[in-house]
C-alpha cells in the first residue's frame, strides 16, 4: 500500500492551492495528488473555450508534469476516490489500490446534476463538465443544426453562444423567469437575453422540459410543458451542478449541501479537510447570524481555500482564518462583458444605471457606506479589486462620491494607498 503525509483528492485550484501552501511550509513532506481525470491539472473555467476552439485542449494545463517533479509531487491520474476509512487514514481508489494518509485534503469539486426528466436516460445528450465532455461537445457542434440547451446559467449560455456560432439553431430552455437568476437582477439580464435574441438564438423562460423522447440515431424531441415539441439534434443538460461526495461513507465527516467545514477548512473528521466546490463553509454576509454555510463555487474562493486548507495540514503559523464566501462572477457574451460581485440583497442600492439601448448596466450596493455588492454590463471595474473591497470592509465614506462616479479609478486608487 502507498503511503503519503498529505494526500489531496482533486487536481483543480483548490489542490493547487494546498499543495503550493504546503510546500511553502514544508518542503519535503511527502504530497500525493490524485485525480480522477486521465490528464495534467486544468480549469473548468476553460471548457467553453475548448467548446468554441480558442483553446486547445492540449494547451490548457494549470501544471505540467516538470511542476510536480520539482515539487517532489507523486500525480496520479485517472482514479477516482471510492472510500474513505477514516479510522485507519486510508484512501480506496477506483484503480482498487488504496493509499494511506496523514493529512487528507478533499477538494473532488462538483459533477453536472441530471433533473428528473422522463426519458432522459433514453436519448443522447451532453453535459459540460470535464475537458472530455468540452471535446465531446465540440466534436459535435460542426453537425448540429437544431441545438436545445437545457438551463440558462454560465454554462448553459456559454455553450448556446458556441453552438449559435457554429451555425446552428439554438433554443435554451429555463425555468426561471430570466436568464443567470442567481448573478443579475431581471434589468440587468434583459440586456443580456436582449444580445441573444439578436444573435438568433430563442429563449423560453418560464418553462420546462417535462419529456425526453429518442429521436432517429442522435438527439432529442424535447416536450416542454407549455405542449410545445422541439427537435433537437443536440441536446446539452446545463441544470446546474452538485459537489461529489459519494465517497463519504466511513469518512466520519459531516454533510448539507455539501461537505461542512470550519474557518479552517477541517471538517468534522479528524485530519480531513476540504476545500473549493466540494466545501460548504461560512457565508461572508453571514446568512441571518444563524451559523449557516453555503458552496461559492467560484475560482477565487477555490484557490483561498485550497490555500487555508494547505496552510492548515502544514501547520504554518501564518494562517488567518476564512472569511466568509463572497460571489463574484466575470461573463463574456457576444463581445459583451457583464459582472457581478457580492450580494443584491445585503444593504441598499446606491447607484443604479440602465440603458437597454447602449446595453449598459451599472448598481452599487452598499451598507454603512461599505461595499456589498457591484454589478455592470459594459462598464469598466476590476472584479477582483471589488472582491477585496468587500472582503476587507473598506469604509468609503471619504470617496463615496467619486466612487459612485467612477467605480474602477476610485478603487484602483484606493487599492494603491492600502494594500501594500
């Protein structure tokens, strides 16, 4: 049986993280990464990327196998994670090895969710998960002409842009009244279902599939619940995704939604962590002061908690503890760029701009004169910069003003001054 003093389940941010934190610590503890890809470390970010052709897929890797010899890394490909035995620190592998651990960091990320949908084990479809289902996926476009997508989220629009670019008719269903429900208020997704409607590409709010039937050798008559039929040729399932925890049993560690974490990514088991899509931690707005944790699947979060986690198996004295999950989401569309950063809801609307026309979107939300939330279409600010200063509570009482003129100066300038 192979053993290791820190053992990291996943290849994505949150691992790369850790390991990077680890090493930075300690130098020569034995690390090994387990993938259940059969390739290098890559982002999912990338996949619509690969799907359009502006990426190779050979040429997206995070890490190449020179990193983890430099490193002193042992990378495992192509086996997934099938148990835990938490009592005696080991680690059963699809491949029907196991390893034995001394650290154990679980960063599995999340895996599409299928909705109950009658039929829909009897068609063909695609999901948007991995670099092989972005292969897939685009493998297939050059042959679709009637291309039904199931869910109006990142995904989902992502990948109706590539297929309405490549020549096919393109029909997304959702059940919300608006696309991305959970980044843009419905003003600000009307600019953006505005964009798609001019690019040919129809929209069905309000609505959902409630049939799958097979249709000739590919492809899907998809029955919607409004009695209308659609033909589809290619049908992509984008209804959102669920963190992969099917390995937990005798793990010892505590679920919800997720697999729950403290501000140092330890679960409830002893010497397991956890970390990016897979974690269920504490929500920077604090969910009503009710103790109560939420998944921020976004990259930046990923790769703080990666790095806590790491920080924490390592034992390095410089940890600071999480400080709660903030949304922050960048979307490119058509050559349009909208963004959202931090909570609608949390304090009050400050500065609001709307211009269907010029597609053009501004709000501010702020409470005691502290940012809490920022979201534009085609307006200039820097996604990370506001990130930070939520994250920090910054007063801006002094530039309240310029900053409402002119977001994106006001916090570079503010950034300089500060954060040094």
């Amino acid at each position: 049986m192979q053993q290791t003093q820190y053992l990291i389940v996943g290849a994505s941010h949150a691992a790369l993280a850790a390991v990077q934190a680890i090493r930075m610590h300690d130098p020569v503890g034995s690390v090994t990464v387990v993938s259940k890809d059969d390739a290098l470390p890559y982002s999912p970010t990338v996949l619509p990327y690969v799907v359009s052709g502006r990426s190779d897929p050979t040429g997206v890797f995070l890490r190449d196998d020179a990193y983890f010899s430099k490193h002193q890394v042992n990378y495992v490909k192509g086996a997934a994670v099938t148990g835990i035995a938490a009592a005696g620190k080991r680690v059963s592998l699809s491949s029907g090895e196991e390893i034995a651990y001394e650290k154990l960091l679980l960063a599995t990320g999340a895996a599409p969710l299928l909705p109950p949908i009658p039929g829909l084990n009897a068609v063909d479809y695609h999901v948007l998960r991995s670099l092989n289902d972005a292969v897939k996926l685009r493998q297939a476009l050059g042959e679709a002409h009637h291309a039904v997508v199931l869910g109006a989220g990142l995904v989902g629009m992502h990948a109706a842009e590539n297929l309405s670019k490549a020549g096919a008719q393109v029909t997304v269903v959702e059940m919300q009244p608006t696309v991305l429900a959970g980044y843009f208020d419905r003003d600000a997704a009307a600019i953006i279902e505005d964009v798609f409607a001019a690019k040919g590409v129809t929209l069905k709010m309000n609505n959902k599939v409630v049939k799958l039937s097979p249709r000739n050798k590919t492809g899907a008559v998809v029955s919607l619940a409004d009695a209308q039929q659609l033909d589809a040729d290619l049908l992509l399932v984008s209804a959102g995704v669920a963190p992969v925890m099917d390995y937990l049993n005798g793990s010892g560690a505590k679920i919800d939604k997720g697999i729950l974490v403290d501000d140092n990514m330890h679960t409830s088991a002893e010497d397991i962590w956890a970390a990016g899509d897979v974690a269920q931690a504490r929500d920077f707005f604090g969910a009503g002061q009710d103790g109560a944790k939420i998944i921020n699947g976004i990259l930046p979060d990923a790769v703080e908690q990666g790095k806590i986690a790491g920080m924490a198996m390592a034992g390095d004295p410089a940890l600071k503890g999480y400080p709660g999950g903030v949304p922050l989401n960048t979307y490119t569309f058509f050559g349009q760029q909208a963004i959202s950063v931090g909570s609608q809801n949390q304090g009050v609307v400050v500065a609001l701009e709307i211009d269907r026309v010029q597609r053009r979107y501004l709000k501010i939300v702020m409470q005691d004169n502290r940012l809490t939330g920022i979201f534009g279409i085609n307006v200039a600010f820097d996604p990370g910069v506001m990130w930070e200063l939520i994250l920090r509570r910054i007063d801006l009482s002094a530039v309240r003003e310029k900053f409402l003129a002119d977001p994106q100066r006001t916090a570079r300038l503010l950034m300089s001054r500060t954060w040094r």
